[in-house]
C-alpha cells in the first residue's frame, strides 16, 4: 500500500526566506509580506490543495556572519526585514476550516510561563489547528539582542530545551482538569477551583510557581513540530516531536537521518511511525518537462549569491566571504546550524561541494533538494523520495510566491491524488487529528507530555518521564484553595 504524501508549505514573515534575490523576480510578491492580503491569499491557495499546513519559519537575530557585518544581509534582504510570525495565524485561520499552522518560536529567549498561554491562546483562535516548531536559536546577533555576550553552545541549548517542554507539560497538560470549566451561569461558577492546580517547578533553568492561565485549548499541547537534525537534536526530536523537519540535499544525506529518529524514538517508548517526517523540497514545474527546465532556468538568472551566501553563512556560522568561490568547503563543527554544513560535507562523502556551486544550490529553495519536471515527472520523484528515505511528507518551499504553490497545487495535486497517494478531503477536526485521526485531539500515552497529566487518585501532576523528577503534591500537584 502506497503511504499517503504529507505536506506542508515552508515560508517565513519577510522578504526573502530562502531564495535570495527572487523577490525581484516580476512575478513574486515576497515584497507584501507585511500585507495580510498577501498571507490570506497563500492559505487559500494551500487549502484549496488540501496542504496540511503553513510550516512559518522565524529566527531572532540577524545574518551578520557573512564579511562580520549585516551590510549584505540589509542589501539582498536576506531575511531582514523580518516581522513577528503567530501575528499572522489568526487572520489566516480565519479565511481557512482545514489547514494547520506550525509556527517557529525560540524558547531560548523567552520564559515558559507567557509563552504557554501565547500558544493556547493561539490554539483556541484556530479551533485546534496549532503547531509549535520548537527551536533553541543559532545566531549570537539573537543572544546579543537580549542582552548575552554569546549564544550558549549547541548541546547546552537542547538540554534546557528539555527541562523547557517539561514546564510547558506540566502547564499545558497538568494545571488544569479536563472538566474545571462547568460555566454554570445559575450559579454563577465559570470554574471549578478544585479542577486547577498550581505547578511548583524548581529546576536548574527554571522556576515557576504558577496556574496556566489558559483554561485548555482543543489540542492542550499544540502539535509539536522539531527541525534540529544534529545528533543532539535528533535526540530531542525522537523524545518530543510529533513531526521532524529535516533538510538535506540529497536522498543519500537525508535517509540515514530519518533511520536514526525512528530507532532513537523506540528507546523513548514511542511509535517510531508516529513520528512524521517532513524533508525540504523546492519544486518547479510546468505542463511538461521543457517548460519547467525553462522556468527553472529563468529562475536561475535572480539569484543572488551574495544573498545566498549570507543567509548560509548565518546556518553554518561560517564566513563565506573569506574563501574564493571555487574552494571546496569542509566540515567544521561550531555552535551553529550543525546540520547544515554536515548535509554539504560528511553527510555524502561522494560529493565536493565549492563555495559557487553551495551559492546556486542555496539560491533557490535553500538547503533542500530541488525537483524540477512535469507533473509526471515530480510524482515519480516525490514517490521515489518517499520509498527510498522513509520520509512521511514534504516542506515545500517556494522560488516564487504564491507561484510555486500555485504551480504545485494546480499540476502536481492532481496527479498525486489520481496516483493515490494524496488526499482528496481533509479528516475532520484539529490539526492533529487530521494528521493522526479520529479521537487524537490530545497527545497519546506515550508521549512524556501525558506523565504530566493530573491523577485524581495520588493527587499528583504526572509522575515523571524517562527519569525525570515525579512531581508531588506538595509541589506540581497542590490545590488552589
């Protein structure tokens, strides 16, 4: 049985995202990105081909890696300017019944305690269909904006991500019962103090002795996305993520990724195939192969490879403007993207890359691979991705925008749906429900995030997961009143 094909669209709030110097292209309209008729006009075109969701990348800090200054960033707009991404769901959900929403937010700069209520709030205006993609940061001009001298190195930074998502379970999952709110206007009682419990956390990065102040949205825990690929990151995404977003430029880069999250999430006690996997993809296509080498091609001629380079310079945290561009690159290991210069390196030994030939690939799409073809064509390629990684579905980025989500609904849809291997209807219900199915609002059993529920029996929140700390009632679980 052919697996069904996931898929989301991969944008960000501001002018160039990943293809530098397309935003000049006549035909884009990157340019609006601080217009909501824009961003309304994009979610339309996504649920009218029945994507799973707008995937919304953000990052704090700017590029300023490449020649040790923001000049070329600020020139090609690589990323700056660049504005808030959560503004942007609610006009969308609104426009929309079906498509989900995954939004990049940083926890590394922001406390739990707001940022929980920002996302069940966020998950209440969409009726469910709310995703977090959880990442740490990797820019030190991030860490210089609030205030450190420098980022906190790559692995420190997952392992308080994770004392993180436990406050945020214990907030999202535990605080408050599934039946406090009664709102019994007769007796004028909108909740049951009984049902709501304080959580006392004291951790090494964390404190907080509060009630959520949300009463709990349809999905209680937003659909947790992951984008770290580096070894850590891949730790943290078999332990959390219910979908991984992975970049690489080939089969051979990606498909090892995949194997190991789904053997690292047994040893978590998780379903390995629950877990799903999305790989960047940028698609070009046309009524047949010519017309999409030609649109390809055209495409070619905006980059920039300044701007291309900035924004890869910013990933890797190497500067790129101190190499010829026909040197070959090699592996460094720092406290950036790590990821990202494995995926042009070590992660297939088959292959040198030089610095130009890193400028054209990134140029268009970023990191990911690029599929160019008729509708035939880029089925046959997706379906071949699919079976030879054991990806679950795909992040589509854009040359152009809207029109390579236009392209993509209006040609390669259909094919994939006569093929049968995409749906034709959405599932009913929240974001994760649609992902997972009926009667899966709420994160499964094994997941750590349900060690944290309230148990009325010992009047505890949770009990702990995989060796963190149990929670008693004379600290997460005590009564309010």
């Amino acid at each position: 049985m052919n697996k069904e094909i996931r898929l989301n669209a991969f944008d960000m709030n501001c002018v160039v995202h990943q293809s530098a110097g397309l935003w000049a292209h006549p035909r884009d309209r990157a340019d609006e990105y601080a217009r909501l008729d824009y961003w309304i006009d994009v979610a339309q075109i996504l649920e009218q081909g029945k994507f799973d969701g707008l995937f919304i990348a953000d990052v704090l800090g700017v590029y300023d890696v490449y020649g040790g200054n923001v000049d070329t960033a600020l020139k090609t707009a690589a990323q700056l300017p660049l504005n808030d991404p959560v503004l942007l769901i609610p006009p969308m959900a609104r426009v929309t019944k079906n498509l989900g929403f995954g939004v990049t937010c940083t926890l590394s700069f922001e406390p739990p305690y707001p940022f929980a209520r920002r996302m069940s709030t966020l998950d209440h205006l969409t009726d469910g269909r709310a995703g977090w993609n959880i990442v740490t940061g990797y820019l030190n001009s991030a860490a210089k904006g609030v205030g450190l001298d420098n980022q906190t190195a790559h692995d420190t930074r997952y392992e308080v991500a994770d004392e993180y998502m436990e406050v945020m379970y214990k907030l999202w999952e535990g605080s408050w019962e599934d039946d406090a709110v009664i709102r019994d206007r007769a007796n004028r009682i909108y909740t049951r103090p009984d049902k709501v419990h304080r959580i006392v956390h004291h951790g090494a990065n964390y404190r907080v002795d509060a009630v959520h102040l949300s009463e709990p949205s349809p999905q209680r825990t937003p659909v947790l996305y992951q984008a770290g690929a580096s070894d850590t990151g891949r730790d943290f995404a078999a332990k959390h993520a219910e979908c991984v977003f992975l970049l690489g430029p080939s089969k051979q880069v990606v498909a090892p990724r995949v194997k190991d999250i789904r053997e690292r999430a047994v040893r978590y006690g998780r379903n390995p195939n629950e877990i799903l996997v999305f790989s960047l993809m940028t698609v070009i296509t046309g009524k047949t192969d010519a017309e999409a080498q030609e649109k390809f091609e055209e495409y070619r001629s905006y980059i920039s490879h300044e701007g291309a380079l900035t924004l890869f310079s910013g990933w890797t945290g190497v500067d790129f403007s101190r190499f010829d561009l026909d040197d070959p690159i090699e592996y460094i290991k720092n406290d950036a993207i790590n990821s990202a210069v494995e995926a042009f390196t070590i992660g297939d030994p088959n292959r040198v890359w030089t610095v130009r030939e890193i400028a054209e690939f990134v140029g268009i799409g970023g990191m990911g691979a690029i599929v160019v073809g008729s509708p035939k064509s880029v089925a046959d390629q997706l379906q071949s991705w699919i079976v030879e990684t054991d990806i679950d579905g795909f992040n589509l980025a854009y040359a152009v925008t809207p029109e390579s989500f236009s392209d993509f609904v209006e040609l390669i849809v259909p094919e994939l749906q006569r093929r049968g291997v995409y749906k034709r209807e959405y599932r009913p219900g929240t974001l994760r429900e649609k992902l997972y199915g009926p009667g899966r609002a709420r994160l499964p059993q094994n997941h750590p995030a349900a060690a944290y529920r309230y148990n009325a029996k010992t009047k505890t929140v949770g009990a702990g997961f995989k060796g963190w700390p149990s929670i008693s009632a004379e600290t997460g679980g005590r009564y309010l009143g």
